[in-house]
C-alpha cells in the first residue's frame, strides 16, 4: 500500500519546488529554442538544464534502489566506480597517448569494456555482500577508498584529453537533435527497466530477498544471487553514468569526477520514500527523487548560491522533507488533523 | 535465538573480544614487520608518537563513531563539524575576538549541538541515521564555507603558544647525528584523545548506561523488553559522538593550527574504517573503543609503511589502505562464520 502512496513524496517536493520558483522568478520554466555553440538548434532554459544535469543522478538511482532493496544497504563505490569507468574509457580511446584528435577505438568498444570492468566491480562489492556477509556500506567502503586510486593508476596518473567532436555527442547534442543526450539516455534506462520490471520476476524477487531473506531461501530462493546480481546491474549504471560524465569535459579528473555522486543517489532513493533498510521499492519514485535533487541544485544556482555552500542548503530542505515524511511525524499530523476537524464541524 | 537475551548477550561479548584481539595482534605483527625490513625509521619512539600527534583528532572521532555503531546507528557527519569546528574557531580568535576558552566553549557548542538534533531525529523521529547524519555533513561542510570561505593560518598568540607545547616522553629520545639528544615528545591533543579513549572505555564495560549500548545494538527488541529506554539510550549515542566531534575538532584546530573548508576530508570514512577494522561491527552491539584506538593506528602505521617504502605516488595509499580493510573484513567475517558453526 506503501509503495503506490510513496511517489507522492518527491511529487509534492516537486510541486512545492516548481511553486517557490513560479512566485520568485516565472522566467524559470521558460524554454527557449537557440543555436549553441556548433550551430545546431537546440532548447535550452532552467528546466532543460535539470532534465540534462540531473540525468546521471536518475540512472544511479535505478541501480541504487535495486541495491537498497536487496541487500538493505548502500553502495557506497559508485562514484570512485564512475572514476573506474570512465578512465578505462579514457585509455581504450587514447591508447596510451595525453591528448587524441583521432579516437584510437570506436566509442562503443570503450563503452563495453567499461561496462564489463564496471560490472566486475559491481560483482566484487556484490561478492563481499552476498557470500561473505559483510555490510553493504562497509563492504564499499574498501572500494570508495581505492577506487579513484585505481582510476589514476589505470592511465598512470595521466589526464587524457579528447578533441573529437563526435565523442562530445553523449554529454551534449546530437546535431539535428534539440534535445540533451544524457536525457534521451536516461529515458532509455529507465524504459529498459520499466521492461526488465514489467517482464521478468526481478523486481518481485528483489523486494522478497529484502523484506525477508530467510523465508525467501525457504521458497526455492537465493538470496546471494540476487544481490550479486542487483550489485551488477548497479555496475551497468555507473558505466552508463561515466560515458555520459566523460563525454561532457571530454576528459577526465579523477578526484573530481562525480564527487559526492553517492550521497546525492543515495538521497535520491531516500527522498521517494523507499526504505534505506531494504524491501518494498518504488523505482519512479526513486527517479522522481533524483530530478528533485537536481530540481534544488539549480534553483539554488539560480539565486546565486556559491557552488561550496551549496550543501547547507540543500541539507536544510532534505531534513524538512525527511521530518515531515517520517512515519512517526505523519501519523502526528493526521492526529492533529482530526482533533481539529471535529472542531470545525462545531463551528459550521 | 532472540529471545535468549542474556546468551546472546554474552556471545556478543566475546566477540567483541575475539576480534579486538585480531586486531591488536595484527598492528604489533605490522610494525614488527616495519621495523624490520624498513629499519630505523620505525625503531625512533618519535615515529610513533608522530602517528599519535597527526591522528589525535581521528581517535576522538573514531571513538564516538564506535558508540554510534554499536548502538546500530552510523555518523557521518563527523569530519564536516571537524572542519567547521576548527573553521569556527579560527574566525572566532583571529576575528572575533575570542580568547582560548571561549574558543573551547564554541568548539563543544557546535558538537554537541549537531549531535542534539541528529540524536532527536534519529532517536525520536525514528528517520533513518545514514540519510539525517548525510544532512549533517552537508549542512557542516556548507556551512564552513559560509563562515569564511578561504583557507587561513590562525595569528592567535596564545593559540600558536597552545599548538607549540609538547610534553616531552622520558627516556624515549634519541641521539641524534650531530650527537644531541633530541626528546620524543607529543601534543597536548594526545591527552586529551588518550583522556577520551580511556574514559570512553571505562564507561562502556563498567557504567549500566555502557552496557545498555550493547544492548540496544545487539537485540533492540530484547533491550526494550528488559526495561532500557532503547530511545534515550540511541539518542544519547549521538549527542556523546556529536560532542566527541566538537572536542576532535578543537584537536585537530590545535594541530594544524589553521581554518580550511577542505580540513579533514574524508575523515568520517577513516573513522569508520578505524572502527572495522578495531572489530565493532556495523550492525551494532559488538565493538570496543581500543579496539578502534587501534584501528586507527593500523591504519596510519600501514599509510606510513607504504610512504617510506618509496611508493610515494599518491594512489598506493588508498590502494593499500582499500587492501587492508579488505583482508580485515573478510578476516572477521571468515571468523565469525566458524565460530557461528563450532556453536551449532
């Protein structure tokens, strides 16, 4: 019942969000068609800059919320993982070389080899939780140290640098195309899982091994393979995400690149209501919960907040809608909505 | 098995000793193991004391982070209210006018304030403790910058002459090259981390309040039945960790004697770490504050293995740090998975 409910969470932050910036500056939700910097048509404005921007947030949060689901815990690798990732990209592009014009390989070869290394990582920290037991949290942990250490070390400290023009496609636009890539990506992961939620048994499995994981073994379950296999797919996101991280600076810097990523997907799946200790999961919900997220940021950037105050902020508004969603504070609320009531009916 | 509370008490316990004991072994094993195939550096008593003076601040804070865990709960707002603790401080003395004390009372302030609305909401409003602890860092992070926004030195005379004291360590000196006797020494902030570890201690395995951590992490449900105020007990973890936070901060402050918003990054993943690897486990009612005491030495001993090594690139030290709390993890979990089925 929960799980239907759950979505009007980050849906009525949206709103309130969507209001604030209607009274303070209706300019916000304006959408313009111009030329960009190659020449090419494209739309641009506030609400497109979340849809581009809050698009790596929103595919984190599909794996995320898998993750949480299963195992009850968070990944906290993903974004010394997206380092991973998109240094692997980086050296199968550039070879060994600081600076290419010439891709040393098609982009699609770079994109696989990074998803397999990625979802070989995912199938590390899924090991760690699923056979030997270890906390999600503190399993990634051991990743979330080395892992930008790893980057480095794959293309020996090295800061390649793209200067192709078709590799910029991914983070921008495809000529012809007004709309951001990164968005069309995100909505094709999104229509994946829709499927793979719709059409297999992975969402009813995943939410089984979470809510109880013993009785789910007792059902011809194995819990261990669902994690592992909730951790891979976590995997899959961060490959897509660094592609799309990459492709925007059309290079990489290792202590930089999706910086605090974890904390925001984290958040993401938090603020749609799912539980952060596993079980029932509402993925839209989750999604929702990334764009407002990034729905926050910009408006913060909007009233020209300072990039490193940022947080402050943003902890501000996420302790309002945590508070005003916990169950404890709800249940408060309708009691208090109902002593007064009674009170009106009086009145009338 | 949930409801044998007192044998289930009792095993906790000894595991808790199991894996302090793991821990222990392995940090002497490993600086045995420097001395002797790197020699003298790790032969000076001052190599030591050295890895107290740098990390003073990282076992105040482990220390509460270690309570927080063995009630269930995580803090990871810690190295934020570090950094905007000795941020604070700075702005107060060089800026504001503040003397030493008033410095001291500032620093507490802000620690015990953050772990009074983060212990109310996450005790009392029952919001999960990762997602109301990740507000307190960026809420702490934020807000350093907000109270000033680039890195300074403190000018502060009386502070520099605070920071400048070392207690000279008897008989532990050494003679140098040129034949003077150079006197291992340490920070004051070494009392004060050695202080909290030791009461800390006392109080979790010999106070009624220590023992009722353990008992909330270890079985909330049975903590309830018997009568302790599982609520109080979980909010209480997080006023003494957000306050144990203020105290690291003013160390740490002492220390490196400057503000910085980038002050003491990552140092809420160090103190978890330090905390695994001292054998408290995340699920809570198994850990002991030596344990991470010595969590955090390991760690910094295996940091300074592998600069003096000559492997200075900056990425083998995470890479080896990441290694050894891997082998630790699975390490405990390999343990504790035989001692479950020798119980069977």
């Amino acid at each position: 019942m929960q799980n239907k409910k759950q979505i009007f969470i980050p849906l009525a932050a949206l709103i309130v969000l969507a209001l604030f910036n209607l009274i303070m500056d209706p300019s916000f939700f304006k959408i313009t068609m111009g030329l960009n910097s190659e020449g090419y048509q494209v739309l641009s404005g506030p609400l497109i800059t979340i849809l581009d921007s809050g698009s790596e947030l929103a595919i984190l949060a599909i794996g995320m919320t898998l993750v949480t689901a299963a195992s009850g815990g968070q990944d906290i690798s993903v974004g010394a993982a997206v380092a991973i990732a998109g240094s692997v990209m980086l050296r199968v592009l550039c070879g060994t070389e600081a600076s290419v014009s010439e891709l040393k390989a098609p982009v699609i070869v770079a994109f696989l080899i990074a998803c397999v290394v990625a979802m070989l990582f995912g199938a590390f920290n899924g090991i760690l939780v699923a056979y030997f037991r270890i906390q999600p949290m503190i399993a990634t942990l051991i990743l979330f140290t080395a892992g930008r250490s790893i980057a480095a070390w794959i293309n020996n400290n090295r800061l390649p640098n793209i200067s192709n023009q078709a590799f910029t496609y991914y983070g921008g636009f495809i000529p012809g195309i007004p709309i951001p890539t990164p968005f069309i990506i995100a909505v094709a992961c999104m229509i994946v899982i829709a499927l793979v939620m719709k059409f297999t048994t992975l969402g009813l499995y995943t939410q089984s091994v979470g809510i109880n994981e013993h009785s789910s073994k007792l059902n011809g379950l194995n819990p261990a393979v669902i994690k592992l296999i909730s951790f891979v797919i976590l995997g899959l996101c961060v490959a897509v995400v660094a592609l799309i991280k990459v492709s925007r600076v059309s290079s990489i810097n290792y202590s930089v690149i999706a910086k605090d990523i974890e904390m925001d997907a984290i958040l993401a799946v938090a603020l749609g209501g799912n539980a952060l200790s596993g079980g029932k999961f509402n993925m839209a919900a989750s999604i929702l919960g990334a764009y407002v997220i990034q729905f926050l940021t910009t408006t913060l950037y909007k009233f020209k907040v300072r990039s490193d105050a940022l947080p402050a902020y943003k902890a501000v508004v996420v302790i309002l809608l945590v508070v005003l969603s916990a169950p404890i504070v709800r249940k408060k609320l309708s009691e208090l909505a109902k002593k007064l009531k009674p009170a009106k009916k009086e009145v009338a | 098995m949930k409801n044998k509370t007192s044998q289930n008490k009792f095993k906790n316990l000894s595991d808790t000793s199991l894996l302090l004991t793991i821990t222990i072994i392995v940090f002497f094993v490993m600086y045995i193991g420097a001395i002797i195939f790197q020699g003298s550096g790790f032969l000076k008593a001052q190599t030591f004391f050295d890895i107290l003076n740098d990390q003073a601040a990282l076992i105040i804070v482990a220390c509460g982070m270690s309570l927080v865990m063995i009630t269930g709960g995580i803090d990871i707002s810690v190295g934020g209210v570090v950094a905007l603790v000795s941020m604070s401080c700075a702005v107060g003395l060089d800026y504001k006018g503040m003397n030493i004390f008033q410095a001291i009372l500032l620093a507490l302030g802000i620690g015990l304030a953050f772990g009074l609305v983060q212990g109310f909401l996450v005790a009392y409003l029952e919001i999960q403790p990762f997602i109301v602890t990740l507000a307190g860092m960026f809420f702490a992070r934020g807000m350093t910058t907000i109270v000033h926004t680039d890195p300074f030195n403190v000018a502060n005379e009386s502070l520099v002459k605070l920071k400048d004291t070392r207690i000279h360590v008897p008989f532990m000196g050494y003679v140098n090259k040129v034949g003077n006797y150079v006197p291992a020494y340490i920070e004051i902030g070494v009392i004060v981390a050695l202080l909290v570890v030791a009461i800390t201690f006392v109080a979790l395995r010999w106070t009624k309040v220590g023992r009722h951590f353990y008992a909330v992490g270890g079985n909330r449900q049975s903590a309830i039945m018997l009568g302790i105020n599982a609520k109080r007990t979980v909010f209480l973890s997080h006023i003494i960790c957000g306050l144990f936070a203020g105290v690291a901060g003013f160390v740490y402050f002492l220390h490196v004697g400057s503000g910085s918003p980038s002050h003491a990054a990552g140092m809420e993943m160090d103190a978890i770490a330090s905390s695994i690897i001292g054998g408290t486990m995340l699920t809570g009612g198994v850990g002991n504050v030596i344990g991470s005491f010595f969590g955090v030495l390991s760690l910094n001993t295996i940091k300074k293995i592998v600069s003096s090594a000559g492997l200075g690139d900056a990425w083998w030290t995470g890479i080896t740090t990441a290694a050894m709390l891997c082998l630790f993890l699975v390490v405990q979990s390999v343990v504790m998975a035989r001692k479950r089925n020798a119980e069977q």
